[in-house]
C-alpha cells in the first residue's frame, strides 16, 4: 500500500505571510514615543515620559496585535 501525501498551496513553495502591513506607521509612531519620552526625561514630566512608553507599546505590541487579529 502507498501512501500519497498532498499538500496545499503552502506545501506547493507558496508561501504567504499571516500579517504584512507597511512597517511605516508602526516606526514611525515608535520615533514619536521615542522623542516624547526623551523631551519627557529632559523637562523631568513623568507624564510625558509615561506617554511615550505607552506610544512605544502601541507601535510595537497593541497596533500590530489588533490589526493582525482583525484580519487586516
């Protein structure tokens, strides 16, 4: 008895990526995080410093996550 295996189209050397949205906005939100949290340590605001660590989550885990799980 043989056995046959078929494979899909990611077995055929197809390969799809599962999220590949522009890296654009996300850089360019985390740079935004970035310089607000540095002015933030230079003007000695924990409020600004605290908004750029929350920008810098947004761009690098939150933005990605929500649109990777709403299927965009």
């Amino acid at each position: 008895m043989r056995i046959r295996r078929r494979f899909g189209a990611l077995g055929s050397g197809a390969v799809r990526t599962a999220f590949d949205p522009s890296p654009v906005p996300f850089i360019l939100l985390m740079a935004l995080g970035f310089l607000v949290g540095t002015a933030g340590h230079v003007y000695k605001s924990n409020a600004a410093i605290a908004l750029g660590i929350a920008l810098i989550a947004i761009a690098t885990v939150l933005l990605p996550l929500g649109l990777y799980l709403a299927g965009e």
